[in-house]
C-alpha cells in the first residue's frame, strides 16, 4: 500500500516555497481547481497548500494511490512530491488519468525512455497532451517530517508539469475526460486535430517544453526566505532552522 512517502529514500518532504511554485506551474486556482497531494506524508504539504487559500482534498494518507481507479471525485489537479522510487508508475498513472498536474522529480526523468514512453501514450490518446519542464539552477532541498531541513541532496530536481490535451470536435472543444468520448464521436463524421504518429525527436519537440529558470535568485530574496520561515514552521510544530 502506497499512501506516504516515510519509507527510506522517499522521506524527502517539500518546502513550502517549491510548494507554492508548484501551485503556479500548474496554472492552479483558489476557486476553479480542488487540489490533490495523494502522497500524504506527514500532511504538511496538504496543510501549507490550505494555508495559502487553496481547495484541497485531503485523504489523510488512508488511501492506496495504486490501488485507485480513478482520482478521488471533484479532484481537478494534482501537486505533488510523489515516492521516487515510484515515480515511473505515479507517471503514467496520471497521464492514464489525463489530470493535470505538477510533480516534483529528479531531473533525469527527462533524459528516461519511461519518460518519452509516457509522452507517447498522451500523445496517442488525441495528439494534443503538453508536457512542461522547469529546471532550476540551484538544486532543491527538503525538509524531514519534523520541519528540519535536511542536508544538500545528491541528486538535482526539477518541475514536471502536464496538461491534458483539448481535442476539437465539431468546433466545440473538449477536454480530460471528454477526450475519449470525443475520438469516438470522431468516427461517426466529426474531426479531430489528432496528429499522425510522429517521430520520436519531433513528440518531445511538440509535445515537451523544457523551461531553465533562476530559481536561485527567487529562493535568495530575504523576503522569500523570511516568508519560509513564519509560514512553514508553525504548520509543523518546530520552526526550521534555516530557510532553505
């Protein structure tokens, strides 16, 4: 059953600024979307994404994400720092979804076949999925459950955002779980904007987008910093010892 991340090497928590830059990766509305973090942990990303506003379904880390059908109802999107020794599988389970989302990974998904296999997959469903990197140039840290910040990590991270995509039938456009719904109308006469099988370096071309971004100088404002420290610490119980 995998419903938190508190088997070692997945202990690694999210501070509460990658937390807020995931929000806004994701395109995510305090009144539109109901947000979903489905790896609890100790809760504190869950809590955080509440404090800044936001609608979240909260399972309490009762739930085996695996062992879902489907995401919990009125679930509009994902945010997450999902176990990374199951992160193939959290993929491709979204994108089986077509929910959007936005997961913190180590960078070198990127450059995995599982990653362009996924890529596929979407693109194959109706040729219009969109997948977003943010690669900072500072590397990420995280925080253990108890709000201290852990050592520097061994491994660089990045933002892996996906969108589904919109297929147009009949000039009404239609998304998410629409979009299979609309390719078999499709047969009846209606056309989509479905695109031919494509070569493998054209798909992430068209369909990945790969965004460097000065993360450093975002995480080294003391306004940012001191705005880690009030927010994050108290939602924990034990004030960190240093902002990032």
């Amino acid at each position: 059953m995998i419903t938190t991340c508190n088997i070692n090497p997945d202990d690694y928590e999210t501070m509460a600024l990658d937390i807020e830059l995931m929000l806004e990766r994701a395109g995510c509305s305090r009144t539109d979307d109901v947000v979903w973090d489905p790896f609890f942990g100790s809760g504190f990303a869950t809590r955080y994404m509440r404090h800044l506003g936001f609608r979240v379904y909260e399972s309490g880390g009762r739930q085996d994400f695996f062992a879902l059908s489907a995401p919990p109802r009125g679930v509009t999107v994902v945010v997450s720092n999902p176990p990374f020794s199951h992160k193939q599988r959290v993929l491709k389970r979204l994108v089986e979804w077509r929910i959007r989302f936005c997961l913190l990974l180590p960078s070198d998904v990127l450059q995995r076949d599982y990653f362009f296999d996924t890529v596929r997959m979407g693109a194959a469903r109706c040729g219009a999925d969109r997948f977003e990197v943010w690669l900072p140039n500072k590397t990420i840290r995280f925080h253990y459950e108890n709000g201290v910040v852990q050592p520097l990590a061994r491994f660089k991270s990045s933002f892996f955002v996906y969108f589904p995509g919109v297929v147009a039938v009949d000039g009404v456009a239609v998304g998410g779980e629409e979009v299979e719904d609309a390719a078999a109308e499709a047969t009846d006469g209606a056309t989509t904007n479905a695109v031919p099988p494509a070569p493998r370096e054209d798909l992430l071309r068209n369909l990945v987008k790969v965004y460097l971004f000065d993360y450093a100088q975002r995480m080294s404002t003391r306004e940012e910093a001191a705005k880690q420290i009030h927010t994050s610490g108290p939602l924990i119980g034990q004030k960190r010892s240093r902002p990032y």
